[in-house]
C-alpha cells in the first residue's frame, strides 16, 4: 500500500520516468518482411525493482539525458554493450503513463524499438549482446506471445509498451504488411 501523505486515501507516489528499449531480430535482416523476434532481458536480484522479471533494457532518464531517445541509447550501451553499429532505431512509440501500488511509483514509459543489425550489415548480431548485472538472462521471443499475465513473468504492461512499437500484433497480417510499406 503506498505511504501516505497525512490527509485519508491520497497515496504519495514516486513519480519516474524512463524509457523501455526492444531490441528486434528480423529473419530477413532488411527489418520489412519477416516477423522479427524481440530480446527479453530477465532482470537479476539485484535491481530494485521486479526482479526476476522479462522487460526490455530499460532504466531512468537522468536531468543529463538531452532526450528520451539518447536515455535509450545510454541505457542499451550499458547493459548490453550494444552501440549504433551494432542497431538501427526502428520506431519510436508514444510515452504513457501508469501507477503500480505493489512498488508505489507512478511510471512514464517511453517505449523504443531497435532493429539488431547482422554481421553482414556490419553489426555484431546477437554475439554483441553482454548483459551487465541488471539480468541475469535473455532469450528471444515471439511478439504475439508476449502478454500483460503474471504466468507469462514480465514486467507491468511489458504488452501496452512492446504495442506502442511493434503494432503489428494488433493488425493482423495482411494490415500490417500494407502499414509497413506505407511507413
């Protein structure tokens, strides 16, 4: 049960904001026809919150972070060791926001997705990904199997932030084939 602030039923939340990266393996490495498989990090005992839990990388945008989008950047270096030459920025979706009473914060999410480059493409492929202490595993996985239950063991709306980058789930094959062209 969240704190409270001395006035009945007003919980105090821990406001934070950060950012939540995919990286995605597409089978067809150009990233446009095949249904890619999406990186889930099981994060360790170590962090302070959801441990043990599939997300992807994410972590805290600092004061210092100039956006969102180098936060995302800075928190893939560190706890994957991947860099630009290794991924591609694929989509960026739009940020929201939720409250989680079970670790008392009020959470703004933004969601990225990054395309894992090949060692054709230059890139180190999956071979480049290090995970620093945060995790303790990953693994890929299918994006239409990714759900927001507690037996699937990710983190809260782990579904609504992969949907805000990888829609395509929600379409169906023949829409998103078309989007994707559009795009």
């Amino acid at each position: 049960m969240p704190a409270l602030t001395g006035q009945a039923d007003r919980p105090q939340w821990r406001k934070q904001t950060v950012v939540s990266s995919f990286i995605l393996k597409f089978p067809d490495e150009a990233g446009i026809k095949e249904i890619p498989q999406v990186a889930l990090f099981r994060r360790s005992d170590k962090v302070r919150t959801y441990r043990h839990r599939l997300a992807p990388i994410s972590g805290s945008i600092s004061n210092a972070d100039p956006s969102p989008l180098h936060a995302a950047w800075r928190e893939i270096r560190e706890e994957t060791t991947l860099t630009p030459a290794s991924l591609a920025l694929f989509r960026q979706g739009k940020e929201y926001s939720f409250r989680d009473p079970s670790v008392n914060r009020e959470w703004t999410i933004y969601p990225f997705a990054f395309r894992l480059k090949s060692k054709a493409e230059g890139g180190l492929g999956e071979d480049g990904i290090q995970t620093d202490w945060e995790h303790e595993a990953w693994g890929w996985y299918d994006p239409d199997t990714v759900v927001d239950e507690d037996s699937f063991g990710g983190v809260p709306r782990l579904k609504e932030s992969l949907r805000r980058v990888w829609f395509e789930s929600d379409l169906g094959r023949n829409a998103e084939r078309v989007l994707a062209a559009g795009l």
